[in-house]
C-alpha cells in the first residue's frame, strides 16, 4: 500500500462529451447547478443538465468492422423557476442564449472538445466536428410558479482512425 490514490481511467464516449460541457455550463452567468442528467421540476432555479440522448453509427469503410463516423445526440437543459411570468421568460430566453452562444463562441469548449479521443481495443476514436441541432423552449405554471426550460440538442461526431 502506497498511499497513492488508484489512477483515474480516462472517460469514454460519450461520458467526456458531457464532463466537457458540464465544466463550461458551471461558468455560465445565471447557472446555479450543474447536474449530468436530465432535470426535473424539483430542481434548483437556474439548474442545467446535460446527458446523452441517441447514439448513431454514419459511415462504414469496406474491411472496417467499426463504423468510421459515429454521431452522439446530446441534451443540455436549462432551468428557470420565477414567480413572475414575463420576469421568468426573459430570464429563461437569456440563458438558452448564453448556452447557445458557449456552443459556438467558447473557444476553450472549442479546445477541449476537438481534443477528445478514446483508445479502446487498438482503436483510436476522436472528434470530427459537432453543432447544435435545435433548441425548444417550454414552459408551464406549476402552483402558482412559472417553471421555463430550455432544451437544446447538440451532436458531436467522432471518427475511428
């Protein structure tokens, strides 16, 4: 016994898309918690959550038993509870800005998530370009609170080298 704390395994598709994105989620102005799961309405006031929804395979080479180009779906919610309505909806539309807007302007996101890969197996996979795919907006009043969320899909391809 060393004392030595056990080596952390390395996190695999999609798991370090998520901890990508939950790290910048946590810096966002109007972020409360950060939680990597899909949210539900007991939740703090300015919760996030992010998870994976689909995984999809896209293209195949001929002799490759992996396919070459897989694509993750991944959610990121945002959270807004508020007593008042139109306080509410622009505190809510704010915020899916700002998560819209990390997406594509974050260049330290850019970084981390271009950088991703995995070695499984003598397989190398590693990202290839991602996006956002959408971004809904919901809202409904739950005894005598206004209760907003926004859900905003992105995909992250990877390819297999």
């Amino acid at each position: 016994m060393s004392g030595e704390p056990p080596p952390v395994e390395p996190l695999d598709f999609p798991e370090n898309i998520i901890d990508e994105l939950a790290t910048s989620l946590d810096l966002l102005n109007g972020i409360e918690v950060v939680l990597k799961r899909p949210l539900r309405p007991t939740d703090p006031n300015g919760s996030a959550g992010v998870y994976a929804v689909d995984w999809s395979p896209e293209e195949y080479q001929i002799g490759q038993y992996d396919p070459a180009v897989t694509r993750y779906l991944l959610a990121i919610q945002t959270f807004v509870k508020h007593g008042d309505d139109e306080e509410g909806v622009g505190l809510h539309s704010r915020l899916a800005k700002r998560v819209r807007v990390m997406l594509y302007r974050d260049d330290e996101l850019r970084v981390r998530l271009g950088t991703l890969s995995t070695l499984e197996s003598g397989v190398t996979e590693r990202t290839q370009r991602w996006g956002v795919r959408t971004q809904r907006y919901l809202s409904n009043e739950l005894q005598g609170t206004f209760l907003y969320l926004a859900v905003t899909e992105m995909f992250l391809e990877t390819e297999i080298v």
